[in-house]
C-alpha cells in the first residue's frame, strides 16, 4: 500500500456541487498538507495540520475546508465547486523538518 | 507567493549529459528541499539540505547551498531518458510553524 493515499484519483463535477476529496497516510505523521498544484504556477498550499486539533489555512484557502478526522487522516471539501477550482489537488505528510511524502494526487474537473 | 524560483523554466539535454537547474529564494530557511514530478504524478522527495550545510550529495544528484546568496543548484550527473521530469525546490521556514514552500519547478527532457 502507498503511504499516502488519495481518493478519488480523478473526478468531474459541476459547478455549485459539493466535493470532498479524502487523504489518508500509513507514515504516523502528526503533520499533513493540502497543495493544489496550476500549470506554470507550481504547489500552493491550502491547508495544513500539524495534528489532529490543529488545522490551518495556508495561502489559497478560500472556497475550501478541511476535516482532520484522525492522525491519518485529512479530508478536503469543496463547498461550492467553480470552474477555477480546477486542478491537480495533493494530499502530503512531513515529520518535522523533513522530507514530505506525497500522494498521487486527485485531478479535479469542474464544468 | 512563491518563495523559490527555478530557473531556467526548461531545459533539454542529451544523454550522458549533466543537468544543472538553480533556485532563488526571499526569506532565511530552515532548509532546502529538491523534489521531482514525472508528468501528473505525485511529487517525489530527492534531498534536502540544511542551512548550516553547503553541499550534499546523493548517488547522482549533488546539491549546493549559498545562504548568503539565497540560491542552491541541483547538479544531475550522467543523465539518462528516465530523469525527464519536473524539479522543484522547496524552501522549509517558519520555526514552530514550519512548512515547506514550492517554486514553480525546471521541467527537465533528457533526449536519448
């Protein structure tokens, strides 16, 4: 198994839908991240935990939320899907100060 | 905002021929992180290095850090086909709040 699993790995989905996308990690990290990645514009940071009562925004929150349901596990909603939220989305996991293991990634298409 | 900045954006190179790509960066760190995407697939750690280390290496990768110019370069030695991929640094900062910020990646083609 990966140790970090993202599901679904692609997705289309209408505008004004409701969509979450989940993150699950097999490392025992407390610390995962949600990045969604925009041709020429590589990784921006959406959100992150640094354990389960711990969430925060990162730079493009906006239009997304976040559940930390366990030390595993990190889901991603979309409340209200637009076309411009349109992306590769990764779900990642860190120990301190060190490398981060990434998923695969979730394509989102939103029409 | 992005923190680092690969250059150059895009490189081709034949094979058996080194790859060197560079990243600028803003703000002090904690350190640096090298990281490879082959195309739509997830991000792959290759090296990280901190910013009391000048140099590193890892089997054909060498990494170099100059905090004073706020730059390291990514050397690929021997480079074959299956190195054609996306690099992206990544720079760690923020003490307690740590976390890792991306630039937006060399997309690396190594030509048989």
């Amino acid at each position: 198994d990966a140790d970090v699993t993202q599901t679904p790995r692609n997705r289309i989905t209408k505008t004004g839908k409701r969509i979450m996308l989940e993150c699950s990690q097999t490392k025992g990290h407390d610390r995962m991240y949600w990045y969604r990645q925009d041709p020429g514009l590589g990784l921006r940071l959406i959100y992150y935990s640094f354990d389960v009562k711990d969430i925060n925004k990162g730079e493009i929150s906006d239009g997304y939320s976040v559940s930390r349901q366990a030390q595993a596990k990190f889901s991603l909603s979309l409340e209200s899907a637009i076309p411009n939220q349109t992306a590769l989305y990764f779900c990642a996991t860190s120990d301190p100060e060190n490398g981060y293991t990434f998923g695969s990634g979730t394509r989102l298409t939103v029409v | 905002s992005q923190q680092g900045e690969e250059d150059p954006q895009a490189l081709s190179i034949q094979e058996g021929e080194n790859a060197t790509m560079n990243c600028s960066y803003k703000t002090s760190i904690n350190n640096l992180q090298w990281y490879r995407q082959n195309s739509g697939r997830g991000l792959v750690h290759l090296i990280l290095i901190r910013s009391n280390e000048r140099e590193k290496h890892s089997g054909r990768l060498r990494v170099t850090l100059d905090t004073s110019k706020k730059s390291s370069s990514l050397l690929i030695t021997a480079s074959r086909a299956a190195d054609t991929a996306s690099y992206f640094c990544a720079t760690g900062s923020g003490g307690s709040n740590y976390k890792l910020t991306f630039g937006k990646g060399t997309l690396l083609t190594v030509n048989p």
